[in-house]
C-alpha cells in the first residue's frame, strides 16, 4: 500500500453508500491491508475517485471515526488508530509481536525440515549440473524435472505423462499463467463465492470477470454452477471453473467423489474447462480421486510444493489436457519468468526421487493435525468447519457478530484472523465467518493463547474488546 491512494476494493451494493465505505474501512483495516497508522486520502480525492459527492466521503470518515477505526487530526488527515493498549493486549502478544492467525503457511519445523534437507542436498548437484542449471532453460522446464512432476502428481492420483507438464514458480504463478494462456475477451470465470484472494487478485489483473457460485460444505453446489452456466447474458459466457475440492480456501471443504463427478459432467454438458488447484491436496492422506482424473481432456490440474513442503521452494506443477496446451503455457510462462528457477526445480526433483519431499510431508501432516485438534477442541462450542489436515479452519459466528468485527476486535487484543468479507468474490455478500490459520504461530503456546482470546471475545460479544480481560 505504500504510495498508494487508498480505494475501496468493492463496495456493498445494498444500503447507504457512506456505510458501504465505513465497511470497506472496518474491513481492510481488520484485514491488515491498511495498518495501524496509514494515511486515508484526502476525502476530495476520494470522492474524485470513486465519483460520490464530499458529504458522502465526510460522513464514511466519521462514521469509521465512530467506530474507533480511524482518528482525524486537523491539518494533516486521517489515520488508521493502532491498535488498542491494554493489560488483556499485553496478555495476547506473542515474543514477534501481534499473533498472526491470518496466514496459511506450513509449521516453523517444516520450513526447518526444508532447510536442512537443503544443505544437504546443494553439495550433492555435480558442478557439471550446476553449470547447466545456471543458464537459461525451457520455458515448461527441463525433461527430467518434468518427469518428476510427472511423478508427484501420479501420487495425486492423476495418470500424468511429462510432456503435458510445465513446472511453475509456485501454484499462484501456475494459476495465472493458466488463466493468461485460457482467457478470452468475454470469458468468464465461475469460481466457488467464497475464495482464496489469489485468484480475484489475479482474474482482476487480467481483467476478467468471476462469477461467483454458492458453495456449502461440500464445495461449489452443481445446480448453482448448472444454472449459471445456463443463465442468458448479453456478452460472453462462463468458460472455466477454478476449483480447489481438496481443502478449500477458505472453508475447508472436502468435495465428495459424487459431487466431483457431477462437476466433471457439467463441465462437459457446458464445454467448460477445469482448473483444479490442488495445492493442500497432498496434506490430505485420503483424498477422493481429483477432477483431473475424472474430466483429464478438460482439466488443467496444479500440483503445488509450497504447502506441503517448503513454500520457498516455489515450485508447482502444472499438468494441461495435451501437450499442445503445454506450449500455450510455455508461452505464458516465457513473458512473466522465462522459466521457474532450474536450480529449484532441481531440488524438488531429487526430493521427490529420494523421499524427501514425503518425509517433510509427513513432518507436516503430524503438527498440522496437532494444531486441529487443539483449535477443535478450545473451539467446540461454536460452529467450526475444518478437514484435519488442513492449515486453516473456517469459524461460523452467532449474530450479531460479522467477521469484520471479531476481526477487528481480536486485532485489539493482538490477535489476527482474516474476515469472510476478504474473500467474497463476485459481489457476493460474506457470511458472518472468519478464516482461522493455525500454523502460523510459532509454538501450540502461543496457538493456544491466541485461539483463547477468540474464544473469550465470542463469548463477551462484539464491541467489547477493549474491556476483555
Ligand atoms: C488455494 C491456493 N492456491 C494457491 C496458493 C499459492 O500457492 P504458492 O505459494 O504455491 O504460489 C495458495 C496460498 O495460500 C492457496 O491457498
């Protein structure tokens, strides 16, 4: 956000339009996308901006100024407050500070895993390969690291061949070279109305539109997709349908085989293509078959190292319907990278080959599991949807709660959950909920102080942070 003027992403459509700003405020200001002390614009520029009158601008600031968010001082502007000091804000803070409940990365011991097996494995490259993983390579990667691939995702339980491989910096990147290489003037993206912020951030960059369609704790509903896809329309039609059926984020869902079929046949009633990233897929020891293996001459599939094993690896692999789909990638990959990293392409490929990467995996899965099983436990009185094996859970609140509230009142207290708000693609409207990231902080202690202050605001109610002791 540095430098740059601050704007809504999306405004509410419902109600006043000052509110629906006040709310954007609340909401990236308990997202963190605006910090403690950042610098709302000028209210002229703002209204410039957005084309709203100064009085609508005027009362949003005084509206979030009411809701203690912001403080205006003359002369200068308005910033974003800090957040509230306290005895009980003491209480919460871990040794780094506020205690990050907001992002999905694997366990501290695994990221160690990762780089210990590293400095074991760099001495072992002969110079001759070095040399050669120095240089530029191919664009879908080399032929061995493809075949390693090729290898990781057949344990996906997807057949996969080499040459419909092409290796990326990471699932993101693999996601937007995916949509670079698919999207078409007036295509449009169906994609489950709750989702991972990586793909509105990308659809956005590119321009494309996301429908979104409701999902329920079994991942996108098919008659909600059916009937999108069927829905006439002036312009364009929904092309592809980005899905995550292994773990989704947000929610946490595990898409049954019958559903998966079911969407495999409508991708084919409708001529849709699939792009299934599977980046928590291989967490889970018990997965249904993926929509690649149901749907292969449709389905574009991500395999991604970066939750299983090591994040900074930032690796993923690909695998596209034909080969001919592969060079289309390769092309989209070529002007945003050249090629992923060689030397990391590499590494993953001799983790694959010598049990690395399944030792680290299963590192992961133990500590992961460990974590669920203490959120579930502090957290069962209220509504929680989660897979054990997954990195975050999805907590449902009582009314009157929204997630932007606990949200911010758990920022109070030093604590920081994302909101439902942050992820609602589409326009859709977020349910009261909050993601719960659970390997982020460094140790169960700090998990469990953390998960504590939750459990104690849930049951004091909204507005009450600052009291809570
Ligand atoms: C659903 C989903 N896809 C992709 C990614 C990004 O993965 P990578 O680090 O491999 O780019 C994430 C990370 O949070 C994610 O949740």
């Amino acid at each position: 956000m540095a430098n740059a003027m601050w704007v809504p992403r999306s405004l509410k459509r419902d109600g006043p339009r000052y509110l629906a700003i006040a709310d954007a405020i609340q909401q990236d200001v308990a997202s963190g996308r605006l910090g403690a002390g950042a610098q709302l614009p000028p209210q002229r520029e703002l209204a410039d901006r957005l084309g709203l009158d100064f009085t609508t601008i005027s009362r949003a600031y005084s509206e979030a100024r009411r809701r203690g968010l912001v403080v205006g001082h003359v002369g200068r502007g308005t910033f974003v407050r800090p957040p509230a000091e306290s005895h009980a804000h003491a209480e919460a803070i871990g040794p780094g500070g506020v205690i990050d409940l907001t992002a999905n990365v694997p366990v501290q011991r695994v990221v160690v895993a990762a780089g210990d097996a590293m400095a074991r494995t760099l001495p072992k490259i002969p110079a001759d390969a070095l040399h050669r993983l120095f240089g530029y390579g191919r664009n879908a990667g080399s032929d061995s690291h493809r075949a390693a691939g090729a290898d990781w995702i057949a344990r996906h339980d997807v057949p996969a061949t080499p040459e419909r491989i092409a290796i990326t910096n990471g699932a993101q990147h693999g996601l937007a070279v995916i949509l670079m290489a698919l999207l078409r003037p007036g295509d449009i993206i169906a994609a489950e109305s709750l989702n991972y912020s990586g793909l509105k951030g990308v659809a956005d960059l590119l321009g494309a539109r996301i429908e979104g369609i409701a999902g329920d704790e079994q991942g996108i509903i098919p008659d909600a997709l059916r009937a999108a896809c069927a829905r006439p329309r002036d312009g364009g039609r929904i092309k592809i349908v980005v899905c995550a059926p292994t773990i989704h984020n947000p929610t946490g869902s595990v898409m049954p085989t019958s559903r998966r079929q079911e969407i495999a046949a409508i991708a084919r009633e409708h001529d849709l293509t699939l792009v299934e990233d599977d980046t928590y897929g291989l967490l889970v020891r018990s997965a249904p078959r993926p929509l690649a293996s149901l749907a292969p001459e449709r389905s574009y599939y991500i395999a991604g190292l970066s939750k299983g094993v090591a994040p900074g690896l930032r690796i993923a692999y690909v695998l596209a319907p034909t080969s001919t789909d592969v060079a289309r990638l390769a092309d989209a990959i070529r002007l945003t990278t050249w090629m992923a990293v060689p030397l990391m392409a590499e590494v993953a490929a001799r983790w694959i080959g010598d049990g690395t990467a399944d030792r680290i995996l299963d590192i992961n899965r133990q500590a992961t599991a460990e974590r669920q099983t203490l959120a579930r436990a502090m957290l069962s009185r209220w509504r929680i949807r989660s897979h054990p094996e997954a990195f975050h859970l999805w907590l449902e609140l009582p009314a009157p709660w929204t997630g932007a509230q606990l949200a911010l009142d758990a920022r109070q207290r030093g604590v920081l959950v994302t909101p439902a708000e942050a992820f609602a693609v589409g326009g859709a409207t977020a349910p009261a909920a909050v993601r719960v990231s659970l390997c982020s902080p460094a140790d169960m202690p700090a998990l469990e102080q953390a998960l504590g202050v939750i459990g104690r605001l849930l049951d004091l109610g909204p507005g009450t942070g600052i009291a809570m002791l």
